[in-house]
C-alpha cells in the first residue's frame, strides 16, 4: 500500500513540473523572415526539466509543417529557442535546424498558424495556434501573468508587437510573473490616460500616480478596467495635460515602477522630420486624431488631422488597416510610435483607441507638381512638408513609365517632372487604364493622392479612378487667402479672422462643427478682411463641451476648413 502511495505521489508531482513548460515566444519579423522566424519555450517552475523526448511542432494553416525533436534540460527560468541553424540576425538558437527556413512558407502569424508543445508521451501541454492574424511581422508573447501551458489557444495571454528583426523581439528571455511594472502608457483622451501593467492588479490608488514632463499633474480617479486588469484608467488631472514636445513620465510610487511616453493629444506634424515647431523622438509613445484618409488594405494607412502642410502621416501595421476600416472621413484616435524608414517618416505599433465617423473629410490640398518634383533630395522642403498629406495637382500630363513600375506626371509643360506611385493602388491594378489613357491622348488630368517617399523619390499615390478625374479648363480660379484664429486651442473665446489678398469676395460666412459634422453655429461676413469672435457657445446660446471642432470658411466658390480645440 505504501509503495502504491509512492509511485501516485511521484507521478503527481511529474505532471506538476511539466505543467511549467509552455510556448513563450513567437517572432515573424519583417526582414529575412524565411531565416530568422523562431519559436521559444520557457520553465516557469522551480526546477530543470528532461526534455528528452519532447517536441514543439510548428503549424501553418492549420498543419503541421515542421517538427523540432528537444533535448537537454531546461533550467529553471530559462527560455530556449527552436529555429534555423543558419540566421542573418545575431541571435542564440538553442535548438537550430537548417530544415526549418525551407518549412516555414506558410507560417506568418496569420490564421491557423502557431506552435504545439509536446511532452515525451506525446501529450499536448500547450496550444498556441492563432484563430486571427495575430503575429505577421510582429513578435508574440505570452503576458507575464502567465505561468503555465494551456492546450486551448487564448488570445488573452499574448501580446504582440512589431519587429522588423529578430533581435528587435527577445529571444531567449521572458518575463513571467514578479512585482507590477508599467509596459505601456498613452492618453486616450485629451485628459485621460491609460496604464498597462505586465500583470493584473487586485488594487490600485489614484493617489498614488503622478505625471511629470511640462508640469507636474495628479489624478483625482484610478480604475481598474473591468476586462483586463492590466489597465488603469487615469481621469481628472489637476491640471490640463499639454500636448507639447516634452516627454512625460507617468509614475507609480507604490510599486515603483514609471514609462516615458507623449501625453496629450498630439499633432501630426509633430511627426514630419522638417515641421518648424520640432518633431518627436522615434519609439517614444504618442496619441494622435484625425480623419483617415487613405488604406491600401494591406499594411498602410493614411491619417491627416488637418489640410496644408506638415499634417498627414502614413501607419504601417498589418492589422491597423482592418481595425479601422476604408470609410474616408473616419476619425481614429490611437497611440504609436514614430519611426523613419529609407527616409520616410511614419508610424508604427498602433493602439486603436475608438472610431468616430464624421462627415466632414478634409479636402486634398492643391499642390503643384514642382513641389514634389522628382529630382528633390529626401528630406527636402517643398517636398517633405507633403509627405503623407492628401494633394490634388491639377492640369498634369502623364508621360509613359521610365521604368515598368512607375508613371510621371508634369504640370508645367515639362519642365519638371514627378513621380505618380502605386503605394494605395498596388501595381496600379485599377488606375493603370486612366493613365495608359492619358500617355496615349496628351490630354491633362488632375490627380489626387496621398505622397509619400520611395526609391530616392516624392510621390503621389492615387487611391482609385475618381482621383484622376479628366482635368477641365474652365477652372474657377481660386483667390489668395489666409486664415487663423487665436488663441488654438482656447478657453472663452477665440478670434477667427481670414484675409483676401488678391479680391474682393461676397457673402462670406463663417460655420462652426463638432467631431460629428453638425453645424453649430455661423457667422456672416461682408467684406474681403475680416474676424469673428467665437464664444464657445452653439446658435442656441448654450456653451459647447470641450474638445476638437471645425471652423470653415465659405466665400464665393471658395471653401476652406481649419481645426480648432475647445479645453475648458
């Protein structure tokens, strides 16, 4: 009897040991995937495992794909890497197969694709096969909070993160457990901030958080989101939060524990490497609002919170083009963290934070084509002031591609030329007919786009047909215009003026909408040089809540539209 007590004991605590083996880590990066994607298993537990006999079984599509046979131990806390014998980034492979890189076609982080990890009787301990794109060009990995394996996939568990090198992700190293340490934090509001921890929190004290950077701000509410108890929500600053260039920190005394990031809501134009007023540090986390403007529905998205220059910016995710969907004219408000690639400035690593849609999207800003002719330098104003706006170049004739890959447009009569890309439209498989059109007639068109940089050159890059309509002589020349107001943003009151330079206008008004493109108020003007003093009240004489609207300006065949923000 006492021997049969034994061997129940011994083969309890056995299961409890394997129990602590799980899949920590999987990583497509963006480069030289084909090499360097791998899959890591950590010990969770106090001791070294055998691991004789056991497997991790990749899967791609829904099949199994490839199959490491493991060896060795595993040290307590230790994490080990199965992929390619032979990899172009410097990474340690603990469990190296050549085979591996000519397995691995189908497995990009996207449906059905994964890890299994086998014990040596062949038992399923851990299932992380996705049932969502969940990891193509990103790293995946298991939360701290998680201890131990689990045979049903869930999506709970992980968190995933761009990369574009194998290195950027952390093989061989995993965070499981330990005290509450802050991995990320963004405003989701202009007074509002967010707080995600590596693990859940039981409690928390709103008097225990405070914001440095411009000024110091406390919080006079903490709560702990009621889904996922990694995230604090912050709300009632002492003091409003400045969307500026200096860099916050949000601190947690009672855990000691802090994370650098942007509060407030910040301007686009933040992001432009040549915007006059500075630019932010690259992997800094910042949040941003705008009407979207562009999305090729592959991996980039176009987002512009104003018209003129310096104010579009292009989001490169895999996942960020369906989460917001192709509505122009939806307003997205989410935090990322600005990067510069082969010289063009964008956005990477966004966090969706809501979805507005708003009949109000921002018109194309005329340009001229000189303005991103093809021979300017990267980095190069008048051409880099436009990089992920939305423009409209009229009068262009369209010559026959230098190359199989790219058309040029003039308007000028030739003098200079400028690149006409397919970064909306791929292989322009829907505009290449309208511009084969034009090469053959001659005839000018007017082109609307988003530009960015590409291969040494400015480009615009039109979306779909109706961004090359047939260009028409009989266009209504547009006057000379400025338009402001002061302060921006305001308290009470802000002074809205606007100047014609080059004529007189008649019948001019000035209309005011909110984030839903309802028309609250308006103002009338009768002369070519003039101001209205907005209060902050709608037509009702009710005073608005604060946050962004829109001041338009309507003269004759001119309209023009300016944002303004209300904090009170």
């Amino acid at each position: 009897m006492k021997k049969k007590f034994f061997v129940l004991l011994f083969m309890v605590v056995g299961i409890a040991v394997f129990a602590d083996i799980f899949i920590s880590e999987m990583c497509d990066p963006y480069y030289d995937y084909r090499s360097d994607r791998f899959i890591e298993i950590y010990n969770s537990g106090s001791e070294a495992v055998d691991l004789t006999g056991w497997t991790v079984v990749a899967v791609g599509n829904g099949e199994d794909i490839f199959t490491w046979n493991l060896s060795g131990t595993i040290a307590a806390g230790d994490a080990l890497v199965c992929g390619d014998a032979t990899t172009v980034d410097d990474f340690t492979v603990d469990f190296p197969d050549e085979a591996w890189s000519d397995s691995d076609t189908s497995w990009n982080g996207k449906v059905g694709d994964g890890a299994k990890l086998f014990d040596n009787n062949g038992t399923l301990l851990d299932n992380a096969v996705v049932d969502a794109t969940a990891f193509e060009n990103k790293t995946y990995v298991r939360n701290p909070d998680i201890s131990s394996p689990n045979t049903a996939y869930n999506e709970n568990e992980w968190t995933a993160t761009s990369v574009d090198h194998s290195s950027d992700a952390t093989p061989g190293t995993h965070i499981c457990g330990g005290e509450p340490i802050i991995s990320l934090a963004y405003s989701t509001d202009f007074d509002l901030i967010d707080v995600i921890y590596n693990i859940a929190l039981e409690t928390i004290n709103a008097e225990n958080f405070v914001l440095t950077g411009s000024e110091t701000t406390t919080f006079g509410n903490a709560e702990i989101d009621e889904e996922d108890a990694r995230i604090v929500h912050l709300s009632s600053p002492s003091n409003p939060i400045n969307a500026d260039l200096t860099i916050d920190t949000i601190s947690d005394d009672a855990n000691r524990t802090s994370f650098d990031f942007y509060a407030g809501i910040m301007p686009i134009s933040y992001l432009n490497t040549l915007n006059p007023a500075g630019v932010l540090e690259d992997d800094k986390y910042a949040t941003f609002r705008g009407m979207l403007t562009a999305n090729d529905e592959f991996n980039n998205v176009w987002i512009s919170d104003n018209t003129g220059p310096y104010n579009g910016i292009l989001v490169y995710d895999y996942d960020f083009d369906d989460l917001v969907g192709t509505d122009l004219g939806t307003e997205v408000t989410f935090a990322a963290t600005r990067y510069v690639y082969n010289n063009l400035s964008e956005l990477k690593n966004p966090k969706l934070i809501s979805l507005a849609y708003v009949d109000c999207i921002h018109p194309p800003t005329v340009i001229s084509g000189s303005d991103i002719d093809m021979n300017l330098p990267a980095d190069t104003n008048p051409g880099e002031k436009w990089e992920g706006q939305l423009v409209e170049i009229f009068g262009v004739v369209v010559t026959a591609p230098a190359r199989d890959d790219l058309y040029f447009g003039s308007d000028d009569g030739g003098e200079t030329l400028f690149a006409i890309g397919d970064n909306v439209d791929y292989q322009y498989s829907e505009i290449a007919a309208v511009l084969d059109a034009a090469v053959e007639s001659g005839e000018p068109i007017h082109i609307v786009g988003v530009v960015d940089y590409y291969n040494e050159h400015y480009r615009i890059n039109p979306r779909f047909i109706d961004d090359l309509p047939v260009f028409e002589n009989t266009l209504v020349e547009q006057p000379s215009v400025t338009m402001d107001c002061y302060p921006n943003p305001f308290r009470n009151a802000t002074t809205i003026s606007f100047n014609f330079s080059s004529q007189k206008v008649q019948n001019a008004e000035i209309e005011i909408y909110n984030l839903k493109g309802q028309k609250i108020r308006k103002f009338s003007v009768d002369d070519s040089h003039s101001k209205v003093i907005w209060d902050g009240k709608d037509g009702f004489g009710k005073d608005v809540k604060s946050g962004i609207y829109f001041y338009k300006l309507k003269a004759d065949n001119f309209i023009s539209t300016k944002k303004i923000i209300m904090m009170k």
